[in-house]
C-alpha cells in the first residue's frame, strides 16, 4: 500500500469507528472507570471503538505497529506504526458534547513522536458530522475542499488550548494563557485537541497550544496541520509535559516566541 492507499484506509476506519462511537453515545454511554484523576473518564465505547480500530488493522495491516491510548503500544515488523486515539475529547462525549473525535495517524520510523515521520491521519468528528484526512505530500483535506491555514490575523490570532486533567497543572496552565492572550483576539477551549488542530488545518483556528499531550492526542492532527502549510512542534519546557505549539507560519512563530521564553509553571 502507498501512503494514499494508507491514508483511505485510515479514513475508512475512522468513519466507521466514529459511527460506532456515535451510535454506543446515542445508546447512553456507561462510565466505566477513572484514569489519573476524577475528570479523565474512560468510558466502555472508548475501549470498544480501540477494539474496533485494532481488529481492523490486525486483518488489513498486520505487519504494522499499535499506539493506541486505551491498550498500548505493540511493536511491528513493517516500520509503519497506526496512532490511535479511539476518542479524543471523552469529557465533551460523556458530557454529551458533539466535539470529540476518533484520531487515526499512521507513522514510519521509531514510534516516538520525536522520531517518527507522518504518512496518513484521519480525524472523524461523528458528533459534528465532520471528517479530516491528510497524506503526507499531497496535503489535507475536508469534504473534497484542500485545507490551507491562515496566513493573515489583522484582528489578532483566534487560538485553541487545552488543560490537563490533573489540578495541580492548571495554575501553570493558566499562566502561560495570560501570556499568549496579548496575540490573541479569542481564545477557544473545545475539548479535544484532534479537533483543535484539524480546525487551525482548516483555517477555522489560527493557532493551538497545549501542555501535556499525550502522543495519540495529537499524531494526526499534526500531520493536518504541516499538510496544509502550517507549522508544528513540541517544546520541551518542562520534561513531563511538553509544550505542543501549531499554526499557521506567523501565528506559529508568535507563539513559539511566547512560550520558549516562558518556562516556569507546572
Ligand atoms: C484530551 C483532549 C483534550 C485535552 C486533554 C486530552 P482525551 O484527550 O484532547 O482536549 O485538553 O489534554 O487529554 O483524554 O479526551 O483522549
């Protein structure tokens, strides 16, 4: 398979694993446990639809490697590594919030973040009813239209973030707001960072940053981004939570500004 055949078959997957959370939502969603704290649910559709996303792989790629949030990392004989998040944004879905998201990234080298090269993402918003794809080299796409990013904010950069769910980062992260509002003419906090980043793909953001991510949170949503001109990276401020930072070239050069000269805070 090429990276355009790779890229469809992400997107397949993502459709149909994003119906199967749709629908488990519908259905009522029972809460199944708790992770590093009380906010951070995981929810019984959240394992069902990695299942789901597994299965398919294993029967369509199984030379290839898993990275998925809810079971882990398995190693693969291909070079190429599937990145999953099965929901990306579970507080938006427990809470009955559209914006949540099935994140699928298919990757080649090392599976770290650090090492890999992207090859295909997928993100599927079933909630919004909304789909992005991108393969690597022939750029990202939303329903037939190729995205690009912002270029220009006269008004002042319209900018995603989002929080960690443990409280004891918040103050920090609350910190480094206050900084970055003085580019900013709006600040959005939708819930699920796929979404976040495929929206500044689109040109519906015009930056995104984030302390903290998790590998799954935003493997695909990166490729979208430096698929339709933008900029990604992720700053080392402090060890345990990296600073994810992407936008359009301008935004991405304000906030990495910012932030690289801000590295105190949790
Ligand atoms: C979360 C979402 C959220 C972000 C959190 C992530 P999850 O992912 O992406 O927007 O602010 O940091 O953990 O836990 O819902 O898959």
């Amino acid at each position: 398979m090429n990276a355009v055949d790779l890229g469809a078959l992400a997107a397949d997957i993502a459709r149909e694993a994003g119906e199967l959370a749709r629908r488990r939502r519908a259905e009522g969603v029972s809460l199944a446990a708790t992770k590093s704290t009380l906010a951070d649910i995981v929810t019984e559709a959240d394992r069902e639809v990695e299942q789901l996303i597994r299965e398919r792989l294993r029967t369509e790629r199984p030379e290839d490697g898993f990275l998925g949030e809810e079971t882990g990392a398995e190693q693969g004989k291909s070079g190429l590594t599937w990145v999953v998040d099965p929901i990306d944004g579970t507080v938006n879905y427990a809470y009955g919030i559209g914006a949540y998201s099935v994140s699928i990234a298919v990757v080649e080298g090392e599976p770290a973040p650090e090492k890999w090269q992207g090859v295909a993402a997928a993100v599927s918003a079933p909630g919004l009813g909304e789909l992005f794809t991108a393969v690597c080299g022939e750029g990202a796409w939303f329903d037939g239209i190729r995205l690009a990013v912002n270029t220009e904010t006269p008004a002042g950069a319209l900018l995603g973030t989002g929080f960690g769910y443990d409280p004891a980062t918040h103050d920090g992260d609350l910190a480094m707001v206050r900084r970055v509002m003085t580019i900013a003419r709006d600040l959005r906090r939708m819930g699920s960072a796929a979404i976040d980043l495929s929206y500044v793909a689109a040109g519906r953001l015009d930056g995104f940053f984030e302390r903290g991510l998790n590998p799954w949170d935003f493997a695909a949503g990166a490729i979208l981004v430096q698929e339709a001109g933008g900029r990604v990276s992720r700053l080392e401020l402090d060890a345990p939570r990296p600073m994810l930072i992407a936008g359009g070239p301008a935004v991405y050069e304000q906030l990495h500004t910012i932030i690289s000269g801000d590295s105190a805070g949790a």
